[in-house]
C-alpha cells in the first residue's frame, strides 16, 4: 500500500522447507494466541447462543466440518445451551487456562483445549482448527458447563 509517497509493507511470509503440513504452513499458536483464538471462538458461540439461532455460528466453521455433521445435528446438540439459557458472554472477563500446550498434527489440525474459570463452575472447551486462507476455522467443537465442587 503507497502511503506518503512510499511503500508500507503489511505481511511477508516464507515457505516452510521440507513437507508443509495441510495447514499451509502455519505456524503453531502461542499459547497466548491460542487463547485468543478459544476466547473468540466461545464468544462467537456465546452470541449464536444468546441470540437463539446457531446458524451465523455454523457459517463460520470450516467447509470440512459442515460436509460432516450437518447443520440439524449440530443444531441439535447445542440446543440445551438455547433452551437453557447458558450465557457464555462473561468468559470475555476471564482469561482461559489451556490445560495442554496447542499443537498441530500431521494432517494440520491444532488443538486447543481448556476451561474458563469461574467460582461456581468451569466452562470446559475443546475446540480443533484447520487454517484455510488467513485464518484458523472450526472443524471440531466441544464445549460444556462443569459446576465446581468446593
């Protein structure tokens, strides 16, 4: 992009040497973005939620996964959140603790595994990515409420 009167370069990339995974070779996550990437996962999912209709969240899911589970079945399993009212919005206040390192198999799938803390209980999550273009998407997702024993 030209800007007064010169060039500003925004992004350069290398390709890995050797054999790239399917992810594009991108590179594994911090363990700071990593949690970025569960905590704008589960609000995403929080305002599907809260706003009765899954459909915008399932959009935004790899191409991959809606060819594997079709939109009923995914509806169908996160429809307790709906009916029950679970309102994940307030895991934005609260940083995630991932409970292993994230990484990326051989077939470019990262994993990304954690809860949420609060007092009275853990909102659990487990969610897998593949990159495509310029961003990680959903291929896998499992998210559930654990109330917390004191």
């Amino acid at each position: 992009m030209k800007e007064n009167g010169g060039w500003k370069i925004y992004s350069i990339q290398k390709s890995q040497a050797g054999l790239v995974a399917e992810s594009g070779g991108q590179a594994i996550p911090s363990k700071t973005e990593a949690a970025k990437l569960a905590v704008d996962t589960t609000l995403s999912f929080a305002r599907a939620v809260n706003a009765n209709d899954l459909k915008a969240f399932y959009a935004q899911t790899a191409a991959e996964f809606q060819h594997d589970v079709p939109f009923e079945k995914f509806n169908a399993g996160f429809s307790p959140f709906i009916e029950h009212h679970i309102n994940l919005a307030p895991v934005e206040k609260v940083a995630p603790l991932l409970t292993s390192e994230p990484g990326v198999s051989p077939q470019g799938v990262l994993q990304v595994e954690g809860y949420f803390p609060f007092a009275e209980s853990h909102v659990n999550f487990s969610y897998k990515y593949i990159y495509r273009f310029t961003d990680w998407k959903i291929v896998g997702i499992n998210v559930h409420v654990k109330s917390v024993d004191h």
